[in-house]
C-alpha cells in the first residue's frame, strides 16, 4: 500500500515545486546589482563584513532552495518517465487479500486491494481477475470499458509490466500441446495437458446461456489446427449408395437448424464421490455443464443423402475426430442410429456456436451435437461418419463412461457388462452462495441450475435452507422448455427470509424432472470407480453474522435426505407413501389410495432408501 500511496505524494510534491519555482527565480533576480530585465548571474556587493555577509547568506538560501526543488522536480519525472517495472511472476504472485490483488490492464499494473470491497459487481467477481489481466473479463461485461472506469483504475496503478515478458512464448514443435489455443484465465482448470476446465461457479449462472470463452473445456488429446478449406467431412454411404466427401461449404447447403443445448460431462462434481472413496478421473466440481446456442446441419439429412434409414436391426452411428495421440489413435463415440435419424432428436453437425464459428477447444470447423445425451458423445473436430452394427470400438466408448455398483472395484470391473452412457439423470446444483460463505443478515439469495437427461423438463426446484427439514420451490428462469425436447438447463433462484436466531444455514436443493425422477439425498449409494453421473443433492453450508458475534467461518455440511418419499415403519408393516415436502404424516388406517396424509402415532423412524433418520414422536 506505500506504492499506492506514494504516487499521489509525489505528485502533488511536483504541484508545489511548479507554485514555488516562480518567486524564487523573481527573488535571485532582485538580488542582482543589475536593475535591468536582461538575464544575468546575481554579483552580491562586498562592500562591507555584515553586507557581504549577508548576501551570502541570501545567495546560499536560494541556491539550496534551488537544489531541493530541482531534486524533487528530477524525481517527480523520474517516476513520471521511468515507472517501477513488474514481471508477470510478480503480479500473480498478489492473487489473495494476504498478498494483495494486483491486476494488469494492457502493459500496466494496478493494486486494487482497497477497491476489491468497494467493486459493484461483488468482491468475488473482481477476485477471478486476481493476479492476471482484466481484459478477459472486461470481454464478458462490455460495461467495464467506459471512460469513468478508466479513470477510476488510474487511482491504483503502481507501475507496468516488464517489456520482456510480452514477449511470444516459442512454439515447441516437439510438445503436442503447444499449439492449443488460449484459454480464459477465469476457467479453472483441472488438467492442463489435456485441457480440461470449468468455470468458477459465480459465473456460470450469470447468463442462461454461457458465453464462448468460459464455456466447460473437455479434451482428450491435444487440440488440432485445421483449415477450414481444406477441411473434409467423410460419411460412409449406406450398401448402394456412394460415400459423401464433404466441404464446409457443402454442409452450408443443408437446411441450416439452431438449437439451445446443454452439455455436460459425465464426471460432473466427481468431486463429490471422492468424498465417499477415491475414483480416477478429473476433480470436475460443479462447473462440467454449460450451454449455448448450436447452429449446423441435421445429421438425419446428411445421414439420408448417404443413403441411410432404420432397419429393424440395432445400428449405430459412429464418430470419429481429427483429434489423435502420437501413435494416431483418434477419439470416437458413437449413438443409436434411431436417434440419429429421427427428426425431432435434432441432432447436429453444427458449425456455430451462439452466433460464431466454433472456437478450436469447442470443435472448430465442426463437431457433434447430440441433445440430451453425455457430452462425451459430442465428438469434436469431426472427420468420419459411418454406420455400423455394432457400437464403436474407441476405448471412450467401450472402456470408459459407463457406470457400476459402489462394490465394484478396479480389480473386479468388467465394462463389458455394463451399457455406455448416454442419457445423464436429473441434476441440479447450487452457485450461490458458496460454500462457507458468510451472508448478511435478512433474506438469502440461492441461485443454481437444473437439468436432466432425455430432454425431461425440470418441472420443480425444492431449497431447503435447513438441511432437509422443511422445504420452499424456487423460481425457474429461462427458455420455455418442449415436451420430451427440453434440451437445456434451467437456472433457478430462491429469495428467502434467514430464520430469526440462525447462526448457520445447511442448504440443499433437489431438482424434479417431468418423469417424477428426483435427486438422490446422497453420494454414497451411486458411487462407483469412475465417479460418473453424479448427482446427489446439491448443497452448501453459510454463516449468518449473530447478534454481537461478528463473522464467522461456516462448517461443511452432510445433506438430510429430501424427503420426496418416505418408507414409514409400523410394526411389520412398511409402506411406500409419495410425499411432497413438508406433506405430514398422520394416520395409518387412512388407505394411501384416498389421502397422502397418514396418522403414525407410534412412528419412530422415516426410512428413505438405504438411510434414515430418527424423529420424536408427537
């Protein structure tokens, strides 16, 4: 903070030394014998001890006057002309409140520590430009580049970047990797060869639909360069019919067909499952999900003109990308082919991505967009379509993405037993707040998204801010979703008064799609080895300041189950009753045909699959 403050000292230093410099020339020239206007060197008079005593003295006075202003005049350029210089190791070195958050914009370096507090957008979105630069934010939120924020950024430069480290970094041809593209700072990444990043949970539901740059990155080898004109998209023709070689521009030709899609990862929050027991794969946390605004060519039509239609036995289509290790294995998938050829499963060959052309770590020129089925089904960079009768052969297809029974380990797996996932159940998660986050006192806001496979619609959204005990619907945001084609998410919101006295919040959400399939309450019971289709209740645990308390840290917290139905226990007895939250449970004679409500005067426990609970009886 020195360096912050001393910029403003100096200059205002050199405000002075303009305002004094003035008079102290006026004053040299008065003391000169000579009373004309012509410049001259001051000649004091030695007339006599006290005189020329005197005039020394004045003479010395001015000349130190002189040198302290002209020292500090040097300064003030010196730090006007030669600012501190930063490497980019220093700068991201201050990423913390503990270090300082320092940013850059351009070749200049701010400390915006004290503004971070004061930022309109909250702390949390200024902290994701922390060490690095802003103008991948500034991208996003166009607001930023005003003449006032200008302005207002000045206040907080202490210097600039280093020329030096401008410099392009050397392409090393023998890196497979060295040719990836640049990716936003603000993703978190997981693995960096292959790419394989989130967005930060803050942003991801800011915009129903994600924008390009944070949109989740999944890669398995490294990302080719193609060339658009070279380009060539090879589908294998159906017996008696030719194979179709075709160019961006032939594909242009197609009937050009958008839709709204989401995409997720089948790893999404495995996070969450090496809590229970350690999986192999990514830490994917939440964030392995975005959506956007896909534009392309039926692959039906293309499909058709290749001569291809249904037969009555099982087919499938399978894919190939462009992507390939060293020894030029490339990465493959493949889908029924009657969801290929079916007109209102809108799958694409698409060529644009909300509005662009494909960004590289998204499949440029063209990639596979299947709705509502895993991500991992969406080849990118496409090279071959054929139609065969069995699934692909590629080890993403028959050795990976595929579920399993939590007793099953890597030393007794057999993933020929199990199908390849292609429909991910119902999901939702929450973005806002974040977990431990302490909150103001009043109402909460909680924000999330939901989504499920198949194109289900998510009809409800249930927040619990009390671990499970009792229950409120959000609101739904987004797109109007079709019956059986809801293929994107919706973002949901919650605003809630905090229980008086509630020092700490435990709050879960579970999402309900149109086929009544709900959350599980926890991880533990769909485990397995390759933490795939996790979808537990989302929840997060938050501290609310007490009365004279001030700010605490919140502790983790294990989710209630949801209580959407409940085996309730009487005697030998145990019946499976549907219930909506907060729905009482009153008497066991009334039959479950004619009411919900069933009185359980002895009622001990409420069972919900494989856990319970314990309860008081009323």
């Amino acid at each position: 903070m020195l360096l912050l403050l001393h910029r403003p000292v100096v200059l205002g230093l050199r405000q002075a030394c303009r305002l004094r410099s003035t008079p102290s020339r006026l004053c040299i020239g008065a003391c000169s014998t000579n009373d004309s206007r012509q410049p001259q060197h001051p000649s004091p008079s030695f007339s006599g001890d006290y005189s020329s005593t005197r005039g020394w003295k004045a003479m010395g006075t001015l000349i130190g006057l002189g040198a302290v202003l002209a020292y500090h005049d040097h300064r003030c350029r010196a730090a006007q002309e030669s600012p501190r210089m930063y490497t980019k190791e220093e700068v991201s070195s201050h990423s913390s409140p503990e270090t300082g958050i320092w940013v850059t914009l351009g070749s200049e370096v701010f400390d915006v520590t004290e503004f971070v507090d004061l930022h309109p957008g909250g702390p949390s979105k200024l902290l994701l430009a922390a060490g690095g630069p802003l103008e991948p934010f500034w991208a996003l939120y166009a607001v930023h580049n005003q003449p006032h924020v200008h302005e207002l950024l000045t206040k907080y430069k202490i210097g600039e970047l280093n020329p030096e480290d401008n410099v392009s970094p050397t392409l090393e041809t023998s890196d497979p990797y060295a040719d990836d593209p640049k990716r936003h700072p603000a993703l978190k990444v997981n693995s960096q060869c292959p790419f394989n990043a989130e967005p930060p949970p803050e942003l991801l539901t800011e915009n129903y639909i994600t924008p390009n740059p944070i949109f989740f990155t999944r890669n398995h080898l490294p990302v080719p360069n193609l060339d658009p004109d070279t380009y060539r998209l090879h589908v294998a023709g159906a017996p008696g019919y030719q194979s179709l070689c075709l160019s961006l521009d032939d594909l242009y030709k197609f009937p050009k067909h958008e839709i709204t899609v989401t995409l997720q990862c089948a790893g999404n929050r495995r996070s969450e499952m090496t809590q229970i027991k350690e999986v192999k794969g990514l830490e994917w946390r939440m964030g392995a999900i975005s959506t956007a605004r896909w534009a392309g060519t039926r692959l039906c039509d293309v499909l058709a003109q290749a001569g291809h239609q249904l037969s009555d036995t099982e087919a499938q289509v399978c894919f190939e990308g462009l992507d390939s290790d060293p020894t030029g294995t490339a990465y493959g998938a493949s889908i029924p082919l009657a969801r290929a050829l079916d007109p209102e499963a809108e799958v694409l060959l698409a060529y644009e991505m909300n509005g662009q052309p494909l960004p590289r770590d998204h499949g440029f020129p063209v990639r596979v967009v299947v709705p509502g089925v895993v991500g991992a089904r969406h080849v990118k960079w496409l090279g071959r379509v054929s139609v065969e009768a069995e699934e692909s052969y590629s080890h993403w297809q028959r050795r990976d993405y595929k579920g399993f029974c939590p007793s099953v380990d890597w030393d007794t797996v057999d993933f020929d037993s199990a199908p390849s996932i292609q429909e991910l159940p119902v999901q939702s998660a929450i973005t806002e707040p974040r977990d431990g986050e302490t909150i103001e006192s009043g109402d909460v806001t909680v924000k999330g998204y939901a989504w499920s496979g198949g194109g289900r619609a998510v009809i409800r959204v249930d927040v619990s801010l009390d671990g499970g005990l009792t229950w409120q619907a959000a609101e739904l945001d987004g797109e109007e979703q079709r019956p059986r084609k809801a293929w994107a998410w919706r973002l949901w919101r919650l605003q809630a008064p905090v229980p008086a006295g509630q020092k700490e919040l435990n709050i879960i959400c579970k999402a309900v799609d149109d086929s009544y399939n709900v959350q599980p309450d926890t991880v533990a019971p769909i485990w397995n080895l390759r933490g795939e289709a996790a979808d537990g209740d989302g929840a997060a645990a938050t501290e609310r300041p007490g009365p004279g308390s001030g700010l605490a840290t919140a502790t983790s917290v294990t989710p209630l189950p949801p209580h959407w139905a409940t085996r309730a226990r009487v005697g030998d007895s145990i019946g499976l009753i549907p219930l909506f939250p907060n729905t009482v449970l009153s008497n066991p004679e009334t039959p479950r045909s004619e009411t919900p409500q069933v009185q359980l005067p002895n009622l001990t426990q409420f069972l919900h699959g494989d856990s319970k609970i314990c309860c008081l009886v009323m």
